[in-house]
C-alpha cells in the first residue's frame, strides 16, 4: 500500500494544486493514501531545510511530495515538487489536473486562513492548561530515572490537570538530558504536558511550583575544570533565590527521609520483620554530619514475640529491644554506614531509596498520609529546641492541610540536646567556612 505526503507552504498554489490531485486520486483508487502537511510561510524555509537534511534529499520550492511504502517502512522516496507529481500520477495512474489558475489560488488563500486559524485555536488551547510546574536539579542523577514515573501521577498530585517537567544539570552533556526527556516523553504519562531540559542557570526555575535539588556528589566523571560542584551549588541556590523571594522559608524543607527508612531496614533486620513494620523512627540533626537516630515514639507491627495481637497492633520497638549498647553504639553506625554499603555493592548511588523518600515527602505534603504519621525533615529552624537560628536542622514533623509543623510532643533529654547543639555547631561552622 502507497502513501503519498505533500507538504508546502500553506499559501502556496502549486501546494493547493497538487492537494486537490491528491484528493482525486484517493477518492478514485481505495487504497491510496494521503498525508498533508501544511506550513506557515515564515516557517517553510526552516523546515524544508531540517526535512531535506533529515533524508538526504535536494529540493528548494513548495511543494516537497514524497512516497512512502506503507507496509515497508524504511525512508521514503522523493518525487519533487507539484510538476514532477503530476507526471508521476499521469506515468502511474492515468490521472492529471486541469484546475484553473483562479480556483488555485482561491485554494491556496483559503489554506492559509486554515493554518492560521488551527493555530490560534491551539495557542487558546493551550492557554487554558495551568500546568504544575516542576525543576529538578542535578536531573542527570540516577534517582531521576526512579524518581519521574512517580512524580508525574495523580496518586501524587490528585488535584493536578497537567505537569510540566523541567531537566536542569549545570555543566553536564546536554545530549544526555535531551536523551532523559526522550526517555520521560516516551513513558506517556498522562498527566505530562511537556518535558524541557536546561543546561545553565539563565531561565532556571521560572514559574517552578516544587523544586527538587538533587545531590550532584554522584557523578564519575571528571569534574568541569572552569567551576567545582560547590560553586555550582552556590550558583543554584542564587538562583532559587532570585526567582522565589517572596517565598515563605516554610516552603524550603531537606529531605531526611532517605536516613530515617535506612534506620527501619536495619530495626526490621534486627527484629526479623519487613521494613514497612517499623514505623515513627526519628532523625534528629546534621543529616550530613553527626544525626541520632531517636526510637522514643518508634513501634513495630507484626513482631512475633511473645505478646501478638491482629494487623493493626502496634507495639513500642524500646520495650522489646533491650540492647541499650546496641542501640547508643553500633545501630548508629549501621544507619550511617548503610548507604555507602548499597553503593560500594552496586557501584552506583542508592537511588531508589532517594526517589522513594522524596515521593514519600511528597505524598504527605499533598495530604496523603495518616493524621498521626511523623516525618523527619531538616527545615529552617526558627527557635525549636532552644537551638540557634539560621540553620538547617532534622526535626520530628507532622502534615496537614498541606503544611508542615515541627511535633513537640517528643522528649528530648539532655543528652540529646547535647547532640542537636553539635549538630548545630558543625553547620555553624560551616555557614563561616562558606562565606
């Protein structure tokens, strides 16, 4: 089965002539078919140019007509412009055009108003949709490829029309990111509007409504010789400010969730249970530095013990681990040596893990999480726990109504103040060592 494609300019008459060929030759043989693609003048010149390079094909004028074998696949075969197909459709099938000279150009007239209508009525279309916008940085990061088929979902964003993604990664291959965006396009996601990609900071996180900042320490590769990893965090950062200043600092949180799922793998190790059984760890401080693992409101559920009750009973991890050593020493340890174990096993960071504890952040911000759930989150502390303010800090936190609120109901003893004021005294320095 043939298929013919004409494409021109949408004013030009030869186009206009050699469509209504086109027509009649289908409306006479069954099995011919035509695609048509009409192009604003303006526009023409470019696209010929792309297509004929595209092909390895020469042509200059309107039309551009070309064959393809349908059940074949494979390049197409030009045939040249309006003159060369009409003598292909005289050689092949016996069929010419006597169209008059008014009757073209009315044809041609009428087919730009066309095009130009279409594409104001697209531009309208296109208008209505407010898209969620959404940045990641450092997008070339492995956990991106975990991370967007679970951002791009109404189970994560129930009250979302439309998403667009925007790709950042400063310095880095731009091929590799147009490769991503293919890649995030060819998932089919419906609720994804379109996908972009940025290789500098120029138009960086305009309009973002969520911004991920993902950790750039992973890469392999050389770093760029004209600017190190720090400065291009400083440089990102500078950015964010620029285009949220009127922001609340609220709104800026550092995910500890990846530590805190960390800490409940090796309790359910411990314990013998699955990790999703261990619930309420807390992470308190520097998640870069030194951070405690708190079980004070922790609990397990399905623990075979000696006391045992239905899905739902729930009993305090503290009251069945007795270890105390264990607990103040070596679970510390483990937590903290645990990622660089993944990583040192796969040869690559634990991607997974991050993308899942940003989704679970996520979830609970758009209100999809239990009224009691507790977090760990490193915000901006303004005053909790007799801490300094300034600095960013893992604290116990609760959600609701698509806010956050640092949970006071925890008991923090003296030795653990003693920790959150070294915590609080590695970022002071630094905050001095930065500036």
């Amino acid at each position: 089965m043939a298929k013919i494609v004409l494409a021109g300019r949408a004013d030009c008459a030869h186009y206009a002539k050699a469509e209504l060929l086109a027509d009649t030759l289908h409306r006479s043989l069954p099995n011919f078919r035509v695609h048509k693609i009409s192009i604003l003048p303006d526009e023409w010149k470019e696209w010929l140019e792309a297509t004929c390079k595209r092909n390895g094909w020469k042509h200059e004028e309107s039309p551009l007509i070309w064959r393809e074998l349908v059940a074949q696949g494979g390049k197409g075969m030009l045939l040249g412009g309006y003159s060369d197909f009409l003598e292909h459709c005289q050689d092949y099938y016996s069929i010419t055009s006597d169209m008059p000279t008014d009757v073209m150009l009315s044809v041609a007239a009428e087919n730009l108003e066309t095009k130009t209508n279409l594409i104001v009525e697209e531009q309208h279309r296109l208008s209505l949709i407010k898209p969620l916008h959404i940045w990641i940085s450092s997008a070339l990061n492995p956990a991106c490829h975990f991370l967007i088929p679970n951002l791009i979902s109404a189970e994560l964003f129930p009250h979302v029309s439309a998403i667009s993604l925007h790709l950042l990664d400063l310095g880095r291959n731009e091929e590799e990111l147009q490769q991503l965006r293919m890649e995030t396009e060819d998932l089919a996601l419906h609720l994804l509007h379109q996908v972009t990609v940025h290789a500098d900071l120029e138009q960086a996180f305009r309009e973002a409504d969520v911004i991920l900042l993902l950790d750039e320490c992973w890469y392999d590769g050389a770093k760029d010789e004209d600017e190190d990893e720090e400065e291009k965090k400083k440089r990102t950062v500078k950015a964010i400010s620029d285009s949220a200043r009127r922001i609340d600092s609220h709104q800026f949180v550092t995910m500890a969730t990846q530590l805190e799922n960390e800490a409940r793998a090796v309790i359910a190790n411990k314990l013998k249970v699955k990790t999703s059984d261990v619930a309420n760890v807390l992470v308190w401080g520097n998640i870069n530095g030194s951070f405690y693992v708190d079980l004070q409101r922790a609990k397990v559920f399905n623990y075979d013990g000696a006391i045992k009750g239905p899905a739902f009973f729930s009993q305090p991890i503290e009251k069945i681990l007795f270890e105390r050593k264990w607990l103040e020493t070596d679970f510390q340890d483990l937590v903290r040596c645990r990622r660089a174990a993944v990583a040192s096993k796969t040869c690559r960071a634990a991607a997974m893990s991050l993308a899942n504890g940003i989704v679970t952040v996520l979830k609970a911000w758009n209100g999809i999480c239990g009224p009691d759930e507790v977090f760990s989150m490193a915000v901006l502390c303004t005053g909790y726990y007799d801490l300094p303010d300034g600095i960013v800090l893992s604290v116990p936190v609760t959600f609701k109504d698509g806010k956050w609120s640092v949970l006071f109901d925890v008991t923090v003893g003296e030795k653990l103040k003693e920790r959150l004021h070294l915590s609080a005294s590695e970022l002071m320095q630094e905050k001095e060592l930065g500036s």
